[in-house]
C-alpha cells in the first residue's frame, strides 16, 4: 500500500507542472500511468471515475482525487490530489505578482501564446481518449458527437447534456 | 431592476475576512457542474463586487500563463492578494475541501453499484458526453485568436503524437512547450521592434 502511495505521488508530482491549461490536459498521462504501466484499473473504470467527477460538483482536478481513490482509497485520493495542485500552486504564488507587473506581461504573453496551441492539441487527445473507452456502441457515439458540436457552437450549460447522457445510460440505452 | 456595470462601479473592496472568503469559494465550488470557473466570475465580479471584471480578466490571464487547474490558481492570486497566504488557505480550502469530501462520497456509492446496470448505464453515458464536452472545448480553444499563428502546428503535432501515435504527453510536453515558448517570444519581439527596411 506504501509502494502504491509513493509511485501515486511520484506521478502526479511529475504531471502537476506540465499542466499546462488544466489537469484535462494530461488524462492521456494519467491513463497511460494508472491503466496500461501499473495496471491498477481497467479502462472503463478510468472513463467511469472521470465521469463521475464531471457529474460531480467543484472543480474539474478532482477527477485526479477519484483515480487516487481508486488506487489506494481515501489516502490515494489525497495524495494524488495534493501531490497534483501543490506545485503548480506554489508557482502561481511565487510568479503571480511579477507577472501582474509591467514587465511580466510580456512574459505572460508569451506564455500565453505558447502554451495555448499544444494545451488545445492536448486536450483534444484527452477526449479522443475518452472517446475510444466510451464509446462502445452507435447511441454512445452518437452522444459524443452531439456533446462535441453543442458544447464547441452553443452555450448551453454541460450540465444538461451530462443529465441527458445519465438518462440514456439508466434505462439501458448506452 | 438593477443594470449591472461591474467594471464602472468604484474600487472593488475584497471580502472583510479570510473565513468570509472561505465559505464564497466554498459556495461558488459546489455550484461549479462541469467547471466552476464562469460560476466564480459572476459571485466574485457581479454578485460580491469583490474585484472588477477587468481585474478578474486579469488574474485569468496570469492563471492560464501558468500550469495547474486555472481556477485552482485563480484561488491562490486572489487569496494572496486580499490575506496573503493565510488567503491563499482559506481560498483552496474553500474550493477544495467540501467538493473533495463529496467526491469521496461519490467514489464510495460508485464501488458498491458499479455493478448495477442503470448506475453503470448512466455513468456510460455520462463518459460519452464527457468525452464529447472535451473535444468541444478543445475545438473551441483553435478559435482563439492565439492559434493564429504557425505554432497552431505543435497543437496538432501534439495532438497526433499523443492520440495517434500513443506517445507519452511527458517528452511531446517537454519538447514542443519550450519550441513554441521561444517561438511566441521570437514573434513578439519582432513584432515590437520592427526590422528597418
């Protein structure tokens, strides 16, 4: 159980200061680290606890503590979601102030449009992730599809499409 | 009926106490359902007046330069700036602490009716439209106006490494992520210091 803490830590100490534009970014990563190197969950259940997270309320990191959960229970999930928002937290305290002043904008910027283009090439690997241990059947492609163009297009609040991909589940559609 | 005008209002004050403050991020994390993010701009801009919604533009900016979840560092620019770092704790903490517990709850519920078809059916479906809610929001990022630029290609370098190729995000992030950072600073210096022609 120590073994499985330690490596939980040590991976998710590594991914916290490569998340560039969020946690979603690195679930290739995780999935890579927790399913096909250690082999702690199946695929599904990867795409379940991430499901699960994102029906949940708060923020979106705590998919991180739901994966950690099911490692290595209650003490996984704080592990890995300490481990994961620590370091990028004491680098936003440290860095803050000297990128809200005038020279830091520049640097800021710079950041900015640097790391824009690969976090969005990198979250769209998350979701074709997702996507591939998903979709088992038409209904379910069908759903990421429309989740896909609805949530790209329109507005409308995720909430209502995730209530709807849970009812189609439920009565066995999915 | 109230017209709202965040950004004219007189100097925003900032909540009176790090508990105060603790229990807004508390209340504003467990209305956030898929990102709490646009919930936190309207209770900290609209509904307290804590900040202008230029400042929060701003802290946005700075959190979305840096790594980790943009509203976890949203959280430690603003806790530090009204409290230090006893903010930056009452901040995470309100943000954390109870959705964490919830999630734990969750997980639990999870292990024991994983197994049942209709929990097991819904959680399908909720995978498929996260999935899906992924993928649009990554399309929706190449309309930003920072993709207009030939460092669009290691967005889909990275994207086909990692997805197409089965690549480790670890090495795509180490060697496109300074590439593109040197690039963007190429471009921007270029660009402010005009070459005489």
């Amino acid at each position: 159980m120590n073994d499985r803490l330690s490596i939980l830590a040590l991976d998710f100490l590594m991914l916290s200061l490569l998340s560039v534009g969020g946690a979603a970014t690195l679930l290739p990563e995780m999935h890579r680290n927790l399913v096909e190197v250690h082999g702690w969950m199946r695929s599904e259940q990867f795409a379940q606890l991430y499901a699960l997270a994102q029906a949940a309320p708060g923020p979106n990191v705590l998919v991180v503590s739901a994966l950690g959960w099911q490692v290595a229970g209650v003490a996984g999930a704080i592990v890995s979601t300490l481990c994961m928002i620590v370091p990028s937290c004491i680098l936003m305290f440290c860095a803050d102030r000297f990128l809200a002043s005038s020279r830091g904008q520049s640097l800021r910027e710079i950041l900015d449009n640097g790391l824009a283009p690969i976090a969005a090439g990198l979250l769209g690997s998350a979701g074709v992730l997702l996507a591939r241990t998903a979709d088992i059947n038409t209904i379910a492609l069908i759903l990421t599809i429309a989740a896909a163009l609805i949530s790209w297009r329109t507005r409308l609040h995720p909430l209502w499409m995730i209530a709807l991909g849970a009812a189609l589940g439920a009565v066995g559609w999915v | 009926m109230q017209t709202e005008h965040p950004s004219s209002t007189s100097p925003a004050s900032g909540p009176s106490s790090p508990g105060v403050l603790f229990l807004a991020f508390m209340q504003l994390a467990l209305q956030g359902f898929g990102g709490v993010l646009p919930v936190a701009r309207h209770a900290l801009v609209e509904k307290r007046r804590w900040l202008t919604m230029d400042a929060f533009t701003d802290v946005l900016a700075r959190s979305q330069a840096l790594p980790g979840p943009n509203i976890v560092n949203v959280g430690v620019s603003l806790g530090a700036r009204w409290f230090g770092i006893r903010g930056v704790f009452a901040a995470l903490g309100g943000l954390m602490l109870v959705p964490f517990m919830l999630m734990m709850v969750l997980c639990v519920f999870y292990a024991s009716f994983a197994s049942t078809p209709e929990v097991a059916g819904a959680l399908r479906g909720v995978a498929a439209v996260s999935a899906g809610l992924i993928i649009g929001t990554a399309l929706r990022m190449t309309a930003s106006p920072r993709m207009r630029s030939w460092r669009a290609l290691f967005g889909v370098a990275a994207f086909v490494a990692v997805s197409g190729m089965r690549v480790s995000s670890v090495p795509v992030l180490l060697i496109a992520a300074p590439l593109s950072i040197v690039s963007a600073w190429w471009s921007q210096r270029t660009k402010k210091s005009p070459l005489p022609t």
